[in-house]
C-alpha cells in the first residue's frame, strides 16, 4: 500500500463527508448512535473473538499486565461503550446553537453560531472503547472524524468501527465521516500530518513524546494533552475532616490517572496538625511520603506516622506525575508561596484549596492559572462525565481553543452569522444620475 | 546585542507579568487606557515627529505611495487611536466573567470562567496605529503582550509604546505587560517563535509568506490571518435594489481590503436582468469584470456595459484576492452550485447571499462554512467595529479557538472553576476503624 496515496484517499472523504454532515438533523445524528449501541450489544460475541486476537498477540509480545488490561474489552467496558452511546444521543446537540445575538445600530442582526471544527483527526492510546467516544462525539457535533488508535488494538477497533459504519449507512448518517486508520506503519501518519487541506485540528493522546512529536510534525493546530501534576493546598484555616477525606481521595482512590494529585502543599500553621493524621491514613494505604525538610521533622518519629514511609524530597520530585502511590510534600508559609509553588511545579491541569476562609477561595480561583481550579473538593473530578459535559475527547492542557475536558462544545467553535435588509458600509451604493463615484483607494487600516 | 538573550529576557519579563495582572481589577485597567488616550493627545508632537522619521527614511528607501500613507500618523489616525483606548476602556471586562455554571447530583457547582491567554505575541505590518489597537485589547483582556511591528514604523512605535508603559505606571498597570521588540533584526522573531514555555500564542498579520513562515517556526500555537477571497451570490429571488447596492458597495467602497468581494456569482435566471445593470455601475467606477463565458455573452454588446471593461475569466482569477478595482463573475444554475463554488475557490472568509427567500437565505447560512455568513448585507462590514466587538485584534481565519474579528472576548479562554464543599470521588474518604483500604489500580480508562 502506497501510505501517501493512502493517508490522502481517508482525509479527502473524510473532507467531502463534511458537506453531507452539515446538511443532516439532530434526529438523524442521534438514531445512528442508538443504533451503533445497539448493533454492540448484537454483535457481543464478534467484538470479544476480535479483541480476543489482539490480547493474544499483546501476550505473546509480553506486553505488561497493565497494558493487557486496557486492551481488554470485559463486560462493564462493552456496557461502558453502549452507555457512552447513549449519553451522547441525549446530549443537546451543540451545532447551529446561537451562543448570543444582538442589533447593531444600522439595524445588522450579528450573530455567533457554533459550527463544527470540520475534520478532527485522533492519535490515541491502546483503548478500543477511545474509538467508540472519539467517534460519537464527532458525529453528535457534525465533525468528520479520523481515528488512530493504538497498533496493539487494531482488530478491536477495525470491528467497532465497522459497527459504526453499519449504523451509519441504515440511518442515513454519512459513512464517509468515520474514517479508520487500517495500517498499523507509522509512517501513515507523518503523510496525515502534512494535509491541512483536509485535517483542520489533530488531537493526540498519550506519551509526551507522541505528542511532541505530532506537535511537531503538523501543519494543522494540534490540541495537546499534557500529564498532570495536580497539587492540593491545605491552608490553614482548612476544616480538618474535608482536607483528610479530599487529601486522601485525590491521591488514593485512583493514584495512575492524571487527575489525580502528586503534590501535597500544607501551610506551617496546620502542618502539626494535619501532617500526622493524614500520614497515618497514607500509611495505611501504602502510600509512600516524599518530604520537604519541615514536613519530615514534623513526621519522622511521630507514632502516627509509624508505618508510612517517609522519603526526603528531592527538588525533582516535585516536577512528577509520580500515577503512584507515592505524594509529594511541602510546607509553605503562606497562600501566596502556594500559588508559586503550583505554578512554578504544575503542569496547569487541576489545583484544589481546601479552605474555610471565602477571601483565600476567591484568590485562589482567580489566580491559579490552570484548567480545573476547585474550592473544597477533589482533583479526582475533572472529567468530562463528572463535569456533566457527557463523554470527552481529552483533557485539554492547552491554553487556547480549550482548557480542560473537552466535551461537544469545545469541538464546536462559533461563526458569525449576520441577518441584513439590505445594509451596506458608510451608505456608498450605486452612484444616483450622474453622481461621481469617489472611491476610497486608502490602505486598509481602517478596513 | 545577543538576540537570542533580547528575545528571552523580553518574554521573561511579559511572562512574570501574568501574576501582576491577574491581580488588577478593572478599574486599574482602565485608568490606564484612558490615560495613554490623554497622553496621546498631550505628546502629539512628539509623536509626529517621531513619525516623520520613519516617513523620511521611507521615501528615501523609495517606498511605494500606498506604504508611506500607511505609515502616516496624520491628525485623523491619531484621533483614532485615542478613540480606540476610550472604546476599549468602555467595553465590559471579559475576565473572570463566568459564561455558565451549573450544579452536579453531588451538590458540585461546576462553571466556565473566562481567563486570558497568557502572554500574545502579535507581528504586524507597517501600521503604527495597530500598536495601540493591540495593546490595548490586551491590557483590557489582562493579557500581557510582545509586540513586534513592521521596521519601517520603529520609531512611530517606540514612541507610542513608550506613552502606554507612561500610562501604565502612572496607573498602578504592570508596565512589563507591555513589551515592545525594539530591534528591526529580523532574526529576534526566530528566537522569539522558539519561546513557548513564556509566550502561549502567536498571531500574525500580513503578507502570506509571512504568516506561513512563522506558523512552520512556532512552537506554540498561532492563530492565523489569511487572505478574504470573498463572494457575493445574488440569487434569482433577489431584491434587484439591495443587490446592486450591495454588490457595489462590496466591491468598490473600498478595493484594497480583505473583506472587499472578488468574486461575483450571480443564478442564471437573474443574469440577464441584473448583471447589465451592475456592468452600468462598475464601468461607472472603473471596475473591471472577469467573465465566464454565460456572463460574457450577455455583457458583450450590452449598451449598459458599454463602458465597463470586460475580460474573458481564467479559472485562477477565482481564487485571487484581487485587492483592486477587479472582480470575478460567475454565472451558476442554483444555489448548491453556488456554495459549491465558494468552497471551493473562497478562503472561508466572509460571504454573502442576497435574496428574499426565507428557506434559501437559513440554508446559505447554515451551510456555507466561513468565519462570517450574510444575508442581504456587505461583506465590507466584517471587521471587530463594525460587528460592535469594539477594536479588534486581526481576524482569524483559522477554525479552531476563534473565526473572524478577533475582540476582546476571543483573548481570554474559559477555563472550569468547581465550589465544593467536600466532595470527594466515589465517597472513597479516609477509612473508618480498622477498614482495609482497597486501591483501585485499574488503568486510566475511566478516569
């Protein structure tokens, strides 16, 4: 297979679906995704036999047991891809939404009108169920879509995507919108990345050096999605219960997702109080302490931090998505030196404060410059179901476009639609009888 | 001077900055705006003097006429610029403005919040008043900004930027929010493109060749504005009246800009009629007509168009932006050819539809896929002013973060603020008396 002639033959139908994809209604979008969770649920057996194939090869390949689990599509992830299906159905459809509109004083209505991005192409990791999320949300938001999952899961996603061409094509929803990339050589992709003729925004998931390397490579924007190194603060005035149950919840209850926090910042005038307690329940968890020097001469010999391990931090320690059960610590003398740290260490994903005091909430929401800022709660929820959004197609960490879990709306992004009655610029129609016509050959700095 | 450190030590300091102006309310902002407009007036000498250096050394490079008007600071673009910085100081402060926030089962309120971009980077042609402009969308917007203008305007700008940072610090404003590339090498713009740990977007105005070399250069993302290949489609239930008004307003009030028309597509039934009439106007101001053979033959020997200069059409002179007093005509046999021909040879610009009819007008609306769609109106009013967005930062022709006139509103970005009271994921807190904690290590697909 010639992968250029290949890499183009994807992204032009993918290109051309867009004006059938414009043309068809909410109803239509949604009766193909019922019926794509539908045919899942029929088509069981042959997803699991396919996904079967690529857990067999992946064993052989003696890939680690954690990958093996991804791979695997088990019953509560097969309900996971018809539920997602069905969120997305009910969802309000983002396109043609008209977010305001006003009249300008020549009587000009203007308009901003959300439209589809156009063509969205995916990079994601070894997860067949990405393929089911990706794709639905471009469909609900009118998008043609381009999906690269990872090699290790080819045959999984080749029989889901057949699947959602199927529903596809007994809908009415143009097929050419879900476009699969077939060929596991990498080189496919490079060839992808050059058409921005075609592709008008490439979102890549996974490693950092996938997404350096798509970022680098591209000629279209790309939406990143960066690790996240999300810190909690404890200020002083912290009600204990609500720092302990938030403290241990965004490092404990899944410790190897981004969301999760890596850094526990405590300020010097609860740090006696509050590092013993929350030690003792770490240690309970087996969760491993990396201590700046005050926090470590708070713990070290303290009876309730007996049985947690107690490691002097590193400078480097800090910059780390440890995705383990190993935290971070240091003691500050104020908020402000909080906020340093955070953006100093950070990689602006999602910060939290717990904290009685409505000043020291505010600021903190104001200031900290990431994409999810909490007051009083845990990290653990910047997620596009948690956020209401429906599914999501990544977590932004970029700074323009979107921040944060993108839902249908950030693959949306407005135009301006102007309703007239026949306006025209400075009233300069057509010239009355033997009027002179002047015209403005000015550069256009005024347009 | 090492470029390399200018490049680092400017961008440094626009980056520190962020924390200054998160800081700063309105009020701050401004104050300052409307005294860099009191200063403007004050030191207007000053600053046409410093004008006349850079119009000298222009003519004695021997600029074209076009580019030496442009340079020009005369009293009307003076008094410009001071309108601007009261305009923008009278538009609603767009940060921290929450656009929605809702509440989740558990109690979590959940809102977007409109947060700036960071530190913007914008490279523009020889304009001084873009200086202003720019700035001061960027100080309203708590941006902090690099500006980098054309060399042959230097010191007209060195002057201006040096009133804004007075301003600034008269006022309380962080001045290092204002930094100005004080060097005409062109090399410091490499350096700058390198710099995406301190500049989070770069916008680019001017020449093609230009914004193509720095969006190949950037490492962080930049918003792009191209040329206008704008069309206009006079449709066969057109008002003749509005029709001709608008398409020579379109075309000719003013030739030189982006949202000026090049292209004419008029439906067949129409053509007879409407075509003579609009050839009476143009010859009357000069224009001359490019025709298909359709239009062409109905224009020949017309005594309407006696006067009018008419050329056979080449297929590339559709995809021109003429920037003249030259236009484009295409005679179609309905509306899908029509949208079908903008898409094609249009740069998704701004286009307009002029017609009576209701299905047809929502139709061209919905499916014509530019930054800027009109019924019954002139191209010409595509621009942040006209629009009632107040100044404007460029328009975008790019389809992700913004399309079209680029105002206040579209340098911030919304990121998620979340107010709990406690909430933790899946009530998995700290453990109660002698309950064993059970981690959840299960890979990232669920978040």
């Amino acid at each position: 297979m010639d992968l250029k002639v290949y890499a183009e033959n994807i992204s032009k139908r993918a290109k051309k679906s867009q004006k059938d994809l414009i043309k068809i209604n909410t109803e239509i979008k949604n009766r193909a995704l019922l019926r794509a969770a539908e045919l899942i649920m029929e088509r069981k057996e042959e997803i699991q036999e396919e996904n079967r194939k690529d857990l067999e090869r992946a064993e052989k390949k003696g890939y680690s047991k954690a990958l093996l689990d991804r791979l695997k599509l088990n019953e509560k992830r097969i309900k996971g891809m018809v539920q997602v299906l069905k969120d997305v159905a009910s969802l309000p459809d983002p396109v043609g939404q008209v977010i305001s509109m006003w009249t300008r004083p020549n009587g000009l209505k203007i308009g901003r009108m959300r439209v589809p991005l156009g063509t969205i192409m995916i990079i994601y990791e070894a997860r067949p169920n990405v393929t089911v999320e990706a794709a639905s949300l471009c469909m609900k938001s009118s998008n043609a879509v381009i999906l690269k999952g990872g090699s290790e899961t080819i045959n999984s996603n080749k029989i889901l995507v057949n699947i959602l061409k199927q529903a596809a094509r007994e809908t009415g929803f143009p097929e050419d919108a879900i476009q699969f990339v077939e060929t596991t050589e990498r080189e496919v992709v490079n060839h992808l990345l050059q058409l921005d003729q075609y592709i008008d925004v490439v979102i890549p998931r996974g490693g950092e050096s996938l997404i350096r390397a798509v970022s680098e490579k591209a000629k279209m924007p790309v939406i990143k999605h960066y690790k996240g190194v999300c810190n909690l603060y404890i200020d002083n005035e912290a009600d204990m219960e609500k720092a302990l149950n938030i403290a241990f919840n965004a490092k404990v209850q899944r410790p190897s997702v981004c969301n999760a926090i890596e850094n526990l910042i405590v300020h010097k005038d609860i740090a006696e109080q509050f590092l013993p307690e929350i030690a003792y329940y770490y240690g309970k968890a087996g969760v491993e302490m990396r201590c700046d020097q005050t926090s470590l001469d708070i713990l070290q010999n303290h009876p309730k931090a007996h049985d947690t391990e107690l490691v002097p931090a590193k400078e480097e320690d800090y910059y780390e998505e440890f995705l383990d059960l190993i935290i971070a610590v240091k003691v500050v003398n104020d908020m402000d030196e909080a906020i340093d740290f955070i953006h100093k260490y950070g990689s602006n994903h999602s910060e939290a404060i717990v904290t009685e005091n409505y000043t020291k909430g505010m600021r903190f929401i104001n200031e900290v410059d990431s994409s999810a800022v909490y007051i009083n709660a845990s990290t653990r929820f910047t997620d596009g179901n948690e956020f209401g959004l429906g599914a999501e197609m990544g977590i932004s960490t970029d700074k323009i476009h979107a921040r944060g879990p993108m839902g249908l709306e950030e693959l949306t992004i407005p135009k301006f639609i102007i309703l007239g009655n026949g306006q025209i610029r400075d009233n300069f129609g057509i010239p009355k009888k033997e009027e002179k016509v002047e015209i403005n050959k000015e550069a256009c700095d005024l347009r």
